[in-house]
C-alpha cells in the first residue's frame, strides 16, 4: 500500500467517525427537542465541529434527520436479528423479537427517541423516505408473523399492527422499577398467543 493509499483510508476513517459524531449529535438534539426545535449550530455544538462540516456531510436538516432515523432503524433491525438468531419456535422468536423492540424502544440510546409511531404532520415532507425505513423493518415482524400457526381468520397484516402498537405504546407509559422492556415485549406476544 503506498503513503497515498494509506493517507486516503485514514481520511476515509476520518470522515466516517465525523459523520458518526453528527449523527449522535444530531440524535440527541432531535430526541430532545424534535426536529423543529433542534437546530443546527447545537447539533455542531454538540459534534465538537463547525456548522460548514455538518453540511458537507449532510445537504440539509431534513437530510440530517432521515439519516439519524435510518440510524435507528439500523439499530432496531440489529437489536431484533440478534435476539432472534438461532430460535427455531416461530412464537419463541416472535417474543424475542418483541423482547429486543421493547428494550431498544424504552432505552436512554439518543438515536432511538427519534423514532415516532407516526411522522408528525409537520415532516409530511419526509413521510416516504422514513415509511421506506420503517417498512423494511417492519418486513422482519411480518415475515415471523407469517410462520406462525394462526387461525385462518386471523389477518396476519392487522396481527402485525397491532402487535406493533402495543410495542410502540410502551414508550409511552412504561417506568423504570416494575416489568423490564424486555418482560412487557415478551408479555404482550403472549397474550397474542392465547392458551397453548
């Protein structure tokens, strides 16, 4: 490898752990303050770097928010491959699964408090690009919802939505010091379940 080479890679390395520090910082603003209230000049702030450097990464503010958002359905799609890695019961790996949603969903990670249960009216604007994010991982509850044993009549689309619903609804109510995350998501597949 000559020096060029070498100078390039550690450039490109450079430039990635750059965008990785937007994107955290960028996370953390949206998460507390939503997409209108954070701003960019805190998101450099935040970064350690110049606002110029937050735009050459990332061509505007939505741009930034739609990557921090496929962060987090990155990170998601991560946690529940790997809680459901090597479980054959398709029920056992949809409690998994749901385990490793309610956990993500109900931690202090920044990336996650930018995931809503809807796009707000307001990044209308955005709606298709972060729908194209969801649905992808979405996919994953509906591939595991279709290799259960369910009676004819039941709708595996509207399973799937409600089932995620409730997941999503524990970010709204849950508390540290009962249930853990991982409990409720294991509970509330259960209850879907009904007697075995």
């Amino acid at each position: 490898m000559t020096a060029a080479e070498t100078a390039e890679g550690s450039e490109d390395v450079r430039g990635r752990s750059r965008r990785e520090q937007i994107l955290a910082a960028a996370a953390g603003q949206f998460g507390a303050h939503g997409f209108h209230g954070a701003n960019m000049r805190d998101v450099a702030a935040a970064a350690g770097v110049l606002v110029g450097s937050i735009y050459y990464h990332f061509p505007s503010k939505e741009a930034l928010f739609v990557a921090v958002h496929g962060a987090a359905v990155d990170m998601m799609t991560g946690a529940v491959r790997g809680a459901t890695l090597g479980i054959a019961d398709p029920w056992d790996r949809l409690e998994a699964a749901a385990a490793a949603h309610c956990e993500m969903l109900n931690s202090d990670n920044s990336f996650v408090g930018v995931i809503a249960p809807s796009v707000p009216a307001s990044l209308a604007h955005l709606r298709a690009q972060l729908t194209v994010q969801r649905d992808a991982y979405e996919t994953l509850f509906s591939e595991m919802i279709a290799n259960l044993s369910l009676e004819e009549e039941i709708d595996a689309k509207l399973f799937r939505l409600h089932l995620l619903a409730a997941l999503n609804g524990t970010k709204f109510w849950y508390s540290p010091g009962g249930r853990t995350p991982a409990d409720i998501g294991r509970q509330l597949v259960r209850m879907f379940r009904g007697p075995a």
